[in-house]
C-alpha cells in the first residue's frame, strides 16, 4: 500500500513538473529546447546558376591571392563541395568525321586515387587530368539536363550505335531545366560574357548534334520562350568595340553539322532587332545600365518584360580585346591595357537581367556564364583571365545583393543560388604568392610548361538558399558529378527540400 501511494505521490509531482516546464517555456520564450521542432518544405521561386567557364579551384585561389581578400564573392556563400565533369566517350578527340559519336554509352570517369579526393588534395595538379576532359557542350547539357552527352553535342540522347555524321538520322534529345522551368510559368534567361549562341548558353535551351551550328542555335534560340537573352556576338562591331567595315554573321548563321544549311544571319538579325517574340533589342552600354539602375523604368517609361541585348562587341566582352592605348609597359596588369568603353560588364548585363525576369510573379530560372574565363584560360594568360574572373566574381556579388534586396520578393527561404564550373581550362597550379606577383608567378601545366586545352579536374560548387545543403562537400572525397546540378535545381523548383528548424 505505501508502494502505491509512493508511486502516485511520485506521478503527481512529474505531471507538475512538466507543467512547469510548459509555463516556463511559454514564459520564456527563448528557452527554445522545450519548442517542438518544426518542419517545413521550401521551394525556389527564384533559381540562378552562374557558370565560370573553365573556372578549376585553384582559378577561385589564384582570384583571392590577387585581391589579398579572405574570401571571394562566390566562397562567401553557404555551402562549398567539388564535382567531377567527365561526358560519355570521352577519349576520343572528335569531329564532322563520326568519332565523335562513337561508344556513345561508355561513361568517362574520374579516379579519386590518381585526381584527388579534393582539388587541392594532390598538388602540383597531376597529369592524370590530361585524360578525359569534356567539352562547353557536353558539360553544359549535363548542367542543364542532368544528363551525360557525347563531345560537341547539346542535351542529345545517345544510342548504342551512335548517330553517324555521314547519312541521315534522327536525333532524340533531353529536355532541359528551362523546359521545365517555363512548364511552371517561369520566366527564363541566359546571359554570357560570350557570343549569346555559344555552346554553354546554348546547352539550356538548345537542342543539336553539333555545338558549331551556331545558325540553328541562334534560331531555337531567338525563337525559344526565353525572355532575356544576353551576350557577344554582335555582326557589326569587332573585338575592340570598333564598327566593321562589313557584318560578320558567322555566330548567326553559319552550321557545321551535316544536313542543315547555312541560316541567313542577317534575316535573324533584323528580326531581334525588330522585337521578335516581344523582346526589346537594346546593344548601347547606356541601354544596359538604365535597364540595371533598379529604379524600375526604362528611358523612363516601364520596364520591358523581355528584352534581347547584343554588346558591340565581337567575340567576348573585354577577354579579346588589343587596344594601344600609348603605354604597353603596363600591359601586362589587370586593366593596364585600356578597357573597350562601348560594352558593359558581366555585372552590369546581370543585374540587367534580374531586373527584367524579377517582373515576373511566377519566379524566373537564369543561367549567367563568365564565358570568357575559358578564353583566356586556353591563352594560358593569366591577366586576362583575372579580368574576367573579377567581373564574374562581381556578377557573383550583383546575385547576391538582388537576393538580400527587401523589395523585389526575393530572399535565401525562396531562391537558390549555385556557382559551379563546367570544366577546368589550363591546368592551372597552385601559387602562394599575392598582388601582382600571382600574375608574374603564373605556372600553367606540369612543370610550367604550359597547358592550352580542357583538364578532367574536380571544380568547385558555391550554393546557397533551397535544397543547397544537398552540394556541400560533407567530408574530404564527398565529390558530387555535374549532373547533380541540375537534379538539386530540380528539386528546388518542382518539389522543394525539407528544412528542420526549431522555432525561436
């Protein structure tokens, strides 16, 4: 009997302890630990994925050792991982002759022991990368599509015989994150430092056997559902920004896979100039900087809703410029060789953009490209390649301050935000120097030698906002593939990624 009522006396004094305890957690309510924890699905409104083109890991090093900062604009996201970029059939060189349709379903591959279980594990870089590497084409379908494809081709499906170059076929292709982006009434865009119909732009609307058919890319691309479209290749002005003699259509027109003729470059171009598919043609600087002002009108009326800009310039925005400018004994710094004044910056051309697909209340999906990092890379000129990753770098910073601004609806519980590289250019080597001196210490290559072309080397993701946490690098040799990319953008836009948080 005493038992029992020791045991009853016992409960009641729990049940009042517990209830205590509720008061006291009501009473204060920063004493979180008595809260229920909740949780909760959050989906991307808002998905922007900025591609360095050839941006390897020890570019993003060589980038902060320049500016002798702790961290650039792209590390001081979130989360950090590295990923593999191999394509299928990836030995072979390729070409129009058929090779580069061969074994289409045997994988590339990476090896952990012989590349690194990180970037930076395995230093000088070894020679292994030489093997393997992807290209623009195939490594952007595989951003865009989640899929791996062969050399130069854009979201193609392969087939275990391949599609020869030499009789007709049929070609059935992936659809990509801008297909299903628009299926859910998004606005999309694509913006680059390069010509707007290269193949890495291209990869996420355009679907062709061949990167080089840049006619029958700039046509799905001019009449796609894309509201901005952004970036080089303007037929008349050159590579300084200087008016030609003659148009040069070759990014508009000109195709080399077999069976598609050459486009008419000039009829596409006097379309976009004349709005087709409702977007305003803007190509003067000053266009572009009133569309990014943020005052929400442009030439003070309202903002266009698409818009289609062409930089005066010919192949790249500043990467292929040769300008005298009387002093050649600077040339060799960062911006010692005067700037082309008629283009905008990367930056400038993406905070255009955001301002522009921001209208839309369905959300928007962009792809923003610092093309010409692979330009220089393949120079193996590594003052020009810091110009471009800085302006990259800044378009980094232009995202960013778009997600913090409070007035455009966006924020890190509704956006994602990814920063990756389609593949590493030059077989770029760690340096431990800083200033000027990591362009006078520039080692491209084994021993300095000098490596011109695409490497197989792990590149580094930066990510923030919805279901970003899915590309952290949770432990050393944790390496993601490429196509992961696109498979977390998905998530992000179709059905979101649970969040567990205790409420504060």
């Amino acid at each position: 009997m005493f038992k029992k009522l020791r045991f009853i006396i016992s409960l009641c004094f729990c049940l009042l302890f517990i209830q205590v305890l509720s008061a006291h957690a009501f009473t204060y309510p920063d004493r979180v630990f008595f809260h229920k924890p909740q949780v909760k699905v959050k989906k991307a409104k808002y998905v922007i994925l900025l591609i360095g083109d050839g941006m390897g890991y020890w570019h993003v090093d060589a980038l902060r050792r320049y500016l002798n900062v702790s961290k650039t604009n792209m590390e001081s996201l979130r989360y950090f991982g590295y990923m593999t970029t191999f394509m299928r059939n990836s030995t072979g060189e390729g070409g129009l002759s058929g090779e580069y349709w061969d074994d289409p379903n045997e994988l590339g591959s990476y090896d952990p022991a012989l590349g690194g279980r990180t970037p930076w594990e395995i230093q000088p870089v070894p020679a292994y990368v030489d093997e393997g590497a992807t290209d623009s084409a195939a490594a952007g379908s595989a951003l865009a599509s989640g899929h791996k494809t062969v050399k130069y081709a854009l979201n193609v499906v392969p087939k275990p015989e391949g599609y020869p170059a030499d009789e007709p076929f049929t070609v059935k292709y992936y659809p990509t994150i801008v297909d299903f982006a628009e299926a859910k009434g998004m606005a999309t865009g694509v913006v680059t430092s390069v010509p707007f119909s290269h193949a890495t732009p291209a990869a996420f609307i355009a679907k062709t056997q061949y990167r080089k058919n840049y006619g029958e890319i700039a046509r799905q691309m001019i009449f796609s559902n894309l509201d901005v479209i952004m970036g080089a290749g303007h037929p008349y002005y050159d590579d300084n920004g200087n008016l030609r003699e003659e148009p040069n259509f070759y990014y508009w027109s000109r195709n080399k896979g077999p069976y598609i003729d050459d486009e008419d470059g000039e009829a596409l171009y006097e379309k976009v100039v004349n709005g087709v598919r409702g977007r305003v043609f803007v190509d003067k600087k000053e266009d572009f900087e009133d569309l990014a002002d943020g005052d929400g009108l442009f030439h003070g009326g309202p903002m266009p809703r698409r818009v289609f800009g062409l930089a005066q310039v010919a192949n790249t925005l500043q990467a292929s410029r040769n300008i005298d400018d009387g002093d050649p004994s600077d040339d060799w710094k960062v911006g010692g060789q005067a700037f082309i004044t008629n283009v905008p910056s990367l930056e400038t051309m993406t905070r255009a953009a955001l301002e522009v697909l921001e209208q839309d209340e369905d959300g928007f999906f962009v792809m923003i490209e610092g093309g010409a990092i692979d330009w220089a890379s393949h120079a193996n000129n590594m003052t020009r390649m810091l110009e471009e990753i800085i302006d990259f770098d800044n378009a980094v910073k232009a995202v960013i301050d778009w997600v913090n601004d409070p007035n455009n609806g966006s924020n890190w519980d509704n956006t994602l935000v990814v920063v990756v590289a389609d593949h590493e250019t030059g077989h770029l080597q760690p340096l431990n120097v800083t200033g000027d001196e990591v362009i006078k210490e520039q080692c491209w290559g084994l021993n300095c030698e000098g490596w011109h072309h695409h490497t197989n080397s792990l590149v580094p993701i930066y990510a923030q906002g919805v279901c970003a946490r899915a590309l952290k690098a949770k432990y050393d040799g944790d390496i993601k593939d490429n196509t992961q990319i696109f498979k977390v953008m998905y998530q992000a836009i179709e059905r979101g990624c649970y969040e567990l948080r205790i409420p504060e």
